[in-house]
C-alpha cells in the first residue's frame, strides 16, 4: 500500500488521492480472493488499513471519541489519553516508523514541518486540534501531545451556565464588563479551560466591533462578523522568516482594531500586549497561574524579559492602569469552573497592583462578594452595574 502511495508521489495532505489508492488496493485484493489467491480481510483489518492510510494509524478511534479530551505519546508503546482531566494509560502499541508515519501526515495536513533544525513545532490540526511535537535526538521517542479543541463544550456564557462552571449572576457582569470594553486577563493551569472562556467572552463582543486574535496557533473560536485572525510562523529551513508573538501584536495596532485578543501571554510579548493596551485599545488574554494574584504577579514579571531597562514599579502601574478584571479558571474531578473573578485596583503594593474580589467560591457556589469595580467605564457604556450585580 505505502509502495503504490511512494510510486504515485501522492502527497500525505491528498485524502481524495489516498482514499482512491485505498480503494484500488482493495478491490485488488477482492479480485484475489474471489480468484481463491487470498484470505478474506476482516472488517477490522479494513478500517485499520483506511486509518493507517487515510487517517491517523492507530489514534484514529481516539481522535474521533468525544469523550477524549488530549492524547499524548511518550514513546511507541506508552500511549496516554485523558478524559475528563483525568489520565490513562491505553493498550495501543505502535512502533517508531508508524509514529513517525502519523506525524508526518497530521504535519502534511496543517502544512507545517519537522526537521533536525527544527525539532519542535506547533501545529493546528483541519479538525481544530492542536499539535505539538517534539523528534528525537531532543527527546529520546517522538513526544507527541495532541489537544483537542472540536470537542469545546460550550461557546457563549450561557453555555458555561449550563454546565455549572459558571453562575448566572457572574455570567451577567463578564457579558457587561466585555460589553463596557473592560480589559480582561483569563488565568488557570493548563486545562482548565482558559481557551473556552475566552472564546465565550469574545461571543459577548459587539458586532460591529473589529477583533484582531493573536495567537501561537490557531484555538479561538469567535463567531463574530468582523475578525482577523493571526498566527505566529516558524523559521524556514534558512533559519529565518520566523513571525512571533511580539510581532504579531505590534502589528495588530496597525489593524485598526477595536478589540485584540492574544491567545496566551507567556514571555516578552507581554510587554508589548500591555503597551497597547494602555494605548487605548480593548483587549483580552490568558496567562498560565494558580491564582488571580499569580496572574498579576506573572503579568509585572513578564515584560522584564523584554529588556533590562524596564523597571518592574513602571511596569505593575502599567498593568494597575489597563488591566481590569481577572478571571481564575481550575479544572477539578467534577469537571471545569470559573472560581474567582477579581478587580485590578489602581493602587500599587509591594510592586504588583491591588486586588478586590467581586465573585468567589463559596459553599461551591460562585457568588457575588459586595464588591465591584468602578462604575465610570460600565455608565458611559449606559450600564447600571448595579443592576447588574444585583
């Protein structure tokens, strides 16, 4: 089968020249038996041969389980999935060639590249997934982490009501505070669903709002009318032509944008998401932290890497000036849940601004804490904040 692929130079992103292929050497191998030449394939043995070829190998059935939220391999034979949060070892065994089959080809389909220059790459998968590998001699098997996003369970607030991560009370006063344009950073571990809220903020945007995304690759979800959306790009096999995170946000500036929403902020380009920001511009983020109060932390810390004559007091009033709400996310065994939503005071302690809880976690009920932001942003946006916490 991988013969007649090579022979005919049928590239792996060609799924109607792939499946034709497929279809010949079956009917083939029909022709065969019918001769009394071959064994009858199983319907097993089909489907593995489609998938082997067509597919993804032996990940297809994991890929196509809903239940499955990420699957990653630490080598040939130690295949992982998670579902709801939680690990598991599968029995699938592969071997190193069909490893690097299925990378190649999920590769070939989102149009990126692996090579000795450039062991690891981010990738978006057709289905939405994201990619991320990591080839040996770096790692001593090929490291693959496949998250799933087609799966997202919920795209607006309403939706994260529904599934209990949300109440209704907070829900009301995020869709205000997006809809006032308050500047709104998303922190939470890796899973707990950063990706998802941000996305449902983004569904409470205006419409006639323009929105610029920048992210490392493509996760957003915004179904709004007017979107541009932006991804960084790796360095070609000269070395360079590589487009990043910081560069992406600088030019968003020249979009004409009235909201930017940057995927993640996790280095430098923090400093430049908080400079236009404090520009005027409305916008939106996630960071990785295990609380609101870590989040601020990173975000005084982060733009240090930017260059050694930034001062970390210029930077916390930065972040006191344009930051406004954060919003903590944790994934527990009962599933994802917004737990903390907190206010950014203009105040400046101990290097990092002050914070004024407005809902938090109490009894597993996520309430409203008597405590709200300054009213001035949500008036002008004709918004009665105390309407709306009421």
């Amino acid at each position: 089968m991988r013969a007649l692929v090579h022979e005919r130079r049928i590239a792996l992103d060609d799924d109607a020249g792939l499946q034709a292929a497929v279809d010949e050497v079956l009917a083939a191998h029909d022709d065969r038996f019918m001769a009394g030449r071959a064994a009858p394939l199983t319907g097993e043995e089909v489907r593995a041969l489609r998938h082997r070829i067509t597919g993804y190998g032996p990940l297809t059935p994991l890929l196509e389980d809903d239940g499955i939220e990420e699957i990653w391999i630490n080598r040939p034979d130690r295949v992982f999935v998670a579902r709801g949060g939680v690990a598991e070892l599968t029995t699938i065994v592969m071997t190193a060639p069909e490893v690097a089959h299925v990378v190649e080809r999920m590769l070939a389909r989102a149009g990126r590249r692996l090579d000795r220059a450039q062991p690891f790459v981010d990738a978006r998968l057709p289905d939405g997934s994201r990619l991320h590998v990591a080839a040996p001699p770096i790692t001593d098997h090929w490291s693959v982490n496949i998250r799933k996003f087609t799966g997202l369970r919920a795209h607006t607030l309403d939706e994260l009501v529904t599934l209990g991560s949300l109440s209704v009370p907070a829900a009301r006063f995020l869709a205000a505070a997006v809809i006032a344009g308050a500047n709104i950073v998303v922190a939470g571990a890796v899973g707990a669903g950063k990706t998802t809220l941000l996305s449902s903020l983004a569904a409470c945007i205006p419409a006639a709002d323009r929105i610029v995304t920048c992210e490392e690759v493509f996760e957003l979800r915004i179904a709004r009318p007017d979107v541009v959306a932006m991804q960084c790009r790796q360095v070609n096999l000269e070395g360079a032509g590589a487009v990043t995170l910081r560069d992406l946000v600088r030019e968003s500036l020249r979009m004409r944008p009235d909201r930017i929403i940057v995927g993640e902020v996790r280095g430098p380009e923090t400093l430049d998401m908080l400079l236009a920001l404090n520009s005027g511009a409305v916008g939106m983020t996630s960071v990785h932290a295990n609380s609101a109060r870590e989040a601020i932390r990173k975000l005084t810390t982060l733009p240090l890497l930017a260059g050694e004559n930034l001062d970390r007091r210029f930077v916390a009033s930065t972040v006191a000036s344009c930051v406004e709400l954060v919003v903590f996310c944790e994934r527990r065994a009962d599933g994802r849940r917004i737990s903390e939503i907190v206010s950014v005071g203009d105040q400046i302690g101990a290097d990092a601004p002050t914070l004024g809880p407005i809902f938090e976690r109490r009894g597993g009920a996520l309430v409203w804490t008597g405590e709200r932001p300054s009213a001035e942003r949500y008036e002008r946006a004709g918004i009665d904040l105390g309407a709306v916490l009421r």
